[in-house]
C-alpha cells in the first residue's frame, strides 16, 4: 500500500516537471497562430502526450547508465545520442497522429518548417528529465547512505549497552549471594528465606535478558527493587528503612533497565549495612519539565567528592555511560555528597513513554 502511494506520488510530481514546458508551448502556438485557448490547449496535449510517455523511459535509462558514469566521455555521448533518439521518436509519433488531424500535407509542412526547432526542445527536454532523474537518484543513495550509518551506530550502541549492562548483571548477583552468605552464618531459616527471595529477582534478571529488553516501565524496575529491598530487609531488620515518592506520571515513563537498581544497592552497601544504627534510604521520582528525575538518597556518611569522582566502580560509571548512549546530552546523573552529608545521586533523562527500539532491519 505505501509503495502503491509512494508510486503516485512520483507519477504526480512527474507530471508537474512537464507543467513549465506545457504552458510555455501553449502560449506560443496561441500568439503565433491566433487560434482560440481551447484549440491551443487540445494541440499542445497532443504534442506533448508522445513525450511524457517516452519520458518515463529515460527515467528508467539514467539509472541503467548511473553505474557507466566513470568513463564520462561515453557517458555523455551515449547520453548525446539517447536524447537525438528520444526527441526523433518523440516527434515521428506526433506527425503520425497530427496527419489523423490536419491531413498529411498541412502535418508534413509543419514538421518541415519546425524541425530543428523541435529537434532542439527534444534534447533540451531530455537534458532536463535526465537531470531531474540524476538527482532523484543521488538524493536516494545520500537517504540509503545515512539509513545504512544510522543502522550501524544503533548497533554499535546497542552493543556498547549491552556490555555496560553485563558489567552491572553480575555485579549485582555477586554482592546478593554475598548478603545472602553473611545471613546464612547469622539466621540460616531466614537464609532460606532469602533464597526463594533471591530466586525471584534471578528470574526477572533472566526474563529481562531472554526478551532483550533494554528499557522497561519505571514501575517495572521499581517492582524489581521492592524484590530486592525486601531481601535486604531480611538481612538488616529495622536497620533499614525506606521512604518511597513516586508521581503517578513517572510511573509510566521508560528507563534503561537495570538504572536504579545499582544505586539502591550502593547506598545499602556503603551507608547503611556498615553502620549498626543503620540508615534511611529515599527513593523519589517525578516529571518536570518533560524530564524525569529519580532520586536516590541516603543518610549515611557521605563522601568527599573529589574521591567519588576518581573512584573506578562499576555502577555510576556504567550506568552514566549508558545514559549517554541511549539519550546522548539530554540525561544526565549527577551526584551530591559530602563528609557526614549522606549520598545522593539525581538521575535525569527525556519522558519517554515507549521503549526506544533500535531498528536494525
């Protein structure tokens, strides 16, 4: 259907390339031969008809003689002697039907006393097609050509996204098992319990990897959160505890999966399971000014930040990376921290409210 559309479009525009040389020719034959507008009209369809059909012709030839082009000498005169043919056919086709019309003598002096003339409009008319067919042809290979450039660095992202991803996926079952080992030598019942707790997050973990996902629903990466939370809260007890404040709108919104997982993991690990008191972590989201922005916060002892900012761990590193290469200048994930101030990153990106499918097809 949309080639069918795309077809008729062209024919359309086709036609509007002859309008220039369809008025001119009317207007001529109106004031050389005082003959009325009608008449003038019905001489010039019939003049012209021959060479629109032939002209579909040349369409076709120039992108036969495209690939000849880098011996221009015989290009330009195969070209020469295509348009000599075009404007001879051209104009043979219309004396046989004008003789149908006004007999043959009044066809044959017509033809005579215009030959040249006609000859010339001939060639002059196939420059033009062939001109118009030319850079209807390169205008498509600049499109292919960028089409093919954008397919390659959405594969080059989407493979930078999912090695930056492999960095956190095991990154994160390594410290669960971790947790998970320090509670077996504490509570082994509550261990048990932990690893059918730790058997639902795996099983997201392998879903979301089956199906490719590289971005999910803002309340499914919250879902895989509350999983995980509830496995550390088995852990830490009334150590920690949670704020949450999600905006109904930003629930909808689409994120690179596994984004805040690792942050919530860091503030557990850093800032509150050390400290025997414990801590207080803060989980908020909202849209403002079409970008949504998910706090992570904790009420640690925070950090100097020039040490945040050489540290070489995996999660912000990877998953600022990601951000970048999924929205580019428009995300952003800042951080905030301070000796005894806690920890808190911002993360920022564009509303999006489908996941972004990189077409590789």
């Amino acid at each position: 259907m949309k080639d069918a559309a795309k077809n008729i479009l062209w024919f359309f525009r086709y036609l509007t390339g002859w309008l220039p040389f369809i008025i001119l020719y009317a207007i001529a034959i109106h004031a050389n031969n005082k003959e009325s507008w009608a008449y003038s009209l019905y001489i010039t369809a019939f003049y012209f008809v021959p060479g629109i059909v032939l002209g579909l012709g040349v369409w076709v030839l120039v992108g036969y003689l495209a690939p000849r082009r880098h011996h221009w000498g015989k290009f330009l005169g195969t070209h020469l002697v295509c348009g000599l043919l075009f404007s001879v056919v051209w104009h043979l086709l219309f004396f046989v039907g004008l003789r149908f019309v006004t007999g043959s003598k009044a066809a044959g002096e017509l033809i005579s006393s215009q030959a040249l003339w006609m000859l010339l409009t001939g060639l002059m008319v196939y420059v033009v097609l062939a001109g118009m067919s030319s850079i209807q042809m390169l205008a498509e290979q600049v499109r292919e050509r960028e089409l093919n450039a954008a397919k390659s660095e959405s594969l080059r992202v989407r493979a930078e996204m999912e090695i930056l991803r492999g960095q956190l996926d095991p990154h994160f079952l390594f410290n669960t098992l971790h947790s998970i080992t320090a509670l077996v030598r504490e509570d082994p019942k509550l261990a048990e319990e932990a690893l059918l707790q730790f058997g639902d997050l795996l099983r997201h973990v392998i879903a979301t990897k089956r199906e490719g996902a590289d971005e999910v629903p803002l309340n499914e990466e919250l879902t895989f959160i509350d999983r995980y939370l509830a496995l550390e809260k088995l852990r830490l007890g009334e150590r920690l505890r949670v704020e949450r404040s999600f905006a109904p709108a930003a629930q909808d919104c689409w994120i690179p999966a596994f984004t805040v997982q690792p942050l919530v993991e860091n503030a557990i690990r850093h800032a509150i399971a050390p400290r025997r008191e414990g801590g207080t972590l803060k989980i908020s989201a909202q849209v403002q000014d079409c970008h949504l922005k998910i706090v992570i916060e904790d009420s640690g002892p925070g950090a100097d930040p020039v040490a945040v900012g050489k540290a070489s761990g995996v999660g912000l590193a990877a998953i600022r990376q990601r951000l970048k290469l999924r929205h580019g200048e428009q995300a952003a994930l800042e951080i905030k921290t301070g000796l005894g101030q806690g920890f808190c990153v911002t993360i920022s990106l564009p509303v999006v409210h489908n996941a972004i499918v990189d077409s590789v097809a």
